[in-house]
C-alpha cells in the first residue's frame, strides 16, 4: 500500500527555474523522507523532516511538513540539467522497519 | 560512504526458473530491505531483515522468499519466477534503532526481465 501520494507526476521546467513537488500521505507519521533517484538507478536520500518541525533546508532544497494536512513539499531552487531525476517522498510506518514510497515525481530540466 | 552492492544489474530468465537475486552491504547494518520498482506504483517491500536469520514479510511476498544467513548478505528468492515478476528490484540497508527507517541505503537495482 502507498503511503505517499507525489504530485504533479511529471514536471518539466528550463535550467535557473525552481521546482516543486508535493507529497501527501494517509496515516500519522514519525518522519517524512525525499530520495532522489536518476534514471535506472538505485534511490539516494536526500533530507528528512521530523512531524515536529516545519521546515528544513539543505543547499538548493528546501522541505516543508504540513502534518495537519499530511502533506510535504519540496522545492528546488535554481534547478539545473543535473536535477532531472525521479523524486520520492517516503514516510515510516508503525513497527519502525518499514519505510513506504510514494510513486514519485519524474523531474525534467532542459538546459 | 555505505555501500549496497547488487550481484546483477541485468537479469534475464525463463518463467519457472528459480531466481536468486543476491545483495551485500558493507556498513554493518543490522536492517535489510528487498523492494520491487514498476512504473506508477513506485516502490513496494517485498521482504525485510532485521538480524541474522530474521525476515518479515514486507506489502508483496508472494511468490518470494529471502534469505539472511551473514549479516551483510540478503538474498531474494524467487521459487518459480513468472512473467509478472519483471521489474526492477532495490535492495537497501539502514542501521539499527531509532534510525532504522530514517535513511535508507540503496544499492544500484536489478533490472529482470522474466520470458
């Protein structure tokens, strides 16, 4: 069962734009993840957000947790070519060992 | 840095073959994950190992089994692979605790195809 719900689908932009994806999730969470995943290739994590916080940066990304709505969003600022990926939202799940992934967000920036 | 290594990054098999898809992980992480990729349902656990010879069935078991006997190794199993086993499976580990499921490791992906 999906947890998490990423919104738009698909998502193109030009190079310097920034871009934003959402999440949004069904069941009261501990933590809220995003993982980056380049075509064909295995997931790499790239922030998490706690239910306590509201907001968190790293470099270009920053991350926002609405846990009244259950939802996230992550926005990427001054995207470049490199940026295109697969993004994914994930959250935990009651028992602690299982981490559930939305379908994702494919990102396209043209240069 | 961790890394999650996955025998194959191609497969291809015949339907009812037995299939073993190995991973190894080099971050003594006492958690591993086997998850399968399909276009729009993004990614669903198959299987999940918490300690040396421990698993627990993950969402999608059927048809699957794994095996943990190292604590670096976790093998996926499929008994008689059919045609709707074709995906892209992920393998990944995260250590133990309160961190378990904070941050996962992935390794590369298999990509099998089953005719």
């Amino acid at each position: 069962s999906q947890q998490g719900e990423e919104d738009p689908q698909a998502l193109s932009i030009q190079e310097g734009e920034n871009a934003t994806m959402n999440c949004s999730y069904k069941t009261s969470i501990n933590n809220l993840q995003w993982y980056r995943q380049n075509s064909g290739r295995g997931l790499v994590h790239l922030i998490l957000i706690r239910s306590n916080e509201r907001e968190k940066h790293s470099g270009r990304l920053r991350v926002t947790l609405d846990t009244s709505k259950k939802s996230s969003s992550l926005l990427i600022t001054a995207s470049r070519a490199a940026d295109t990926a697969s993004y994914f939202c994930a959250t935990d799940r009651e028992g602690g060992f299982k981490t559930i992934f939305g379908a994702g967000t494919r990102l396209f920036v043209k240069a | 840095d961790v890394k999650v290594t996955q025998s194959s990054r191609y497969l291809v098999k015949r339907t009812g073959e037995k299939v073993f898809l190995e991973c190894v992980q080099d971050m003594d992480h006492e958690n591993m994950f086997w998850y399968r990729q399909d276009p729009g349902l993004g990614l669903r656990l198959i299987y999940f190992s918490y300690d040396v010879k421990m698993k627990e069935k993950g969402d999608i078991p059927e048809g699957y089994s794994v095996s943990r006997e190292k604590k670096e190794r976790f093998s996926l199993i499929l008994e008689s692979a059919s045609t709707n086993q074709t995906s892209m499976y992920l393998c990944a580990s995260s250590p133990p605790g309160l961190a378990s499921n904070e941050k996962l490791f992935f390794g590369s992906g298999t990509q099998l195809s089953v005719l």
